[in-house]
C-alpha cells in the first residue's frame, strides 16, 4: 500500500489529480465470513477491525485529497468471483438481499471511519446484480464486454444499464 499511496501522492502535487486506493479486506468479515469458519458476529467484528486500521492509515490521504476514491473490489459477487475465492458450494447466505444489508452495514462503518471525502466504487459483472445496490456505494461499473466490436459493446452496455440497473437504482439512469 506504501509504495500505491507514494505514487498517489507524487501524481497528486504534479498534476492536481486525486487516486484511488483498493481496500478488500472489508468483505471477508462481512460478507464471506464462512470463508475462514466464522461466525457473522465474529466476521462483522474482523471487519471493523480492518476498517478501523484502513482508516487510521488513510486519514491524512483523504484529507489532503490526495486520495478521492476507494476501490472496494472486482466482482466480489459475481458467480465466477466468489467461487474462486470461496469454493464452488456457496452457501444460501449469499443472496441478493444479504448482500444489500451487509454491504450497507459494512460501507456505513467504512463512511463513518473514513469520513464523508472518499468515493466508494466497485465493479461487478453481468452475471449476478443484487436486487439494489447498497445507497452507500458511490460508483459502481459492470465487466460486460465481446472484444472486437466497439460499436457493438456500447450498445450491449447501455441496455445492460438501462435494463439491469436503472430499473432497479434511479442512480444509475446517467446513460
């Protein structure tokens, strides 16, 4: 993180322009704690842990806006994602309306340690939305893409987000 955070900076004083910084580690705890065979009490607590010492860490970066953004995952929810990361055999836990109320928890925690400056963002695929995204979730893109066709791929991606997304998220209606 030491040498992201100096690149972040040296960028920062020559051009003006803010980074971003990824913190994962919020999730496990959150979202996935039987990952490592936790409990979601002792998974909530392992989370604001790493929130708390993210925080302490980042503090003088979002204040100096240095830091704008943290980036919370690549597809953390997506099918494919959560298998390589949690085995094939996901357990019922892991549903639409589980992952908007623990998400929201676990980001409010994140706001409430970081402050109001830093952007959240994620990415997710096309494979799985959650029925809402979390309120606390600034930014949010989708991996939906056939390499080849440009044209092609601005199309398929604004009726995946009109369909998909803006149905469901009046934030999302932008396009």
């Amino acid at each position: 993180m030491a040498s992201n955070l100096n690149g972040s900076d040296y960028v920062y004083r020559k051009t003006g322009l803010s980074g971003m910084v990824t913190f994962e580690k919020l999730w496990e705890g959150a979202l996935w704690p039987y990952a490592k065979n936790m409990s979601w009490e002792s998974g909530w607590q392992q989370s604001l842990a790493a929130i708390a010492n993210f925080s302490a860490e980042l503090a003088p970066w979002f204040q100096n806006d240095t830091i704008s953004t943290i980036f919370l995952g690549d597809e953390m929810c997506c099918p494919s994602g959560c298998q390589k990361r949690y085995g094939k055999h996901l357990p019922p836990e892991l549903t639409a309306m589980n992952f908007t109320q623990n998400s929201s928890a676990a980001l409010r925690a994140l706001r409430a340690a970081v402050g109001p400056k830093p952007l959240f963002y994620m990415n997710s695929c096309p494979d799985w939305q959650p029925e809402k995204w979390p309120e606390e979730l600034d930014l949010f893109s989708t991996d939906y893409y056939h390499p080849g066709n440009a044209t092609e791929d601005v199309i398929a991606n604004k009726h995946f987000y009109q369909e998909n997304l803006c149905e469901r998220d009046p934030r999302a209606d932008l396009l």
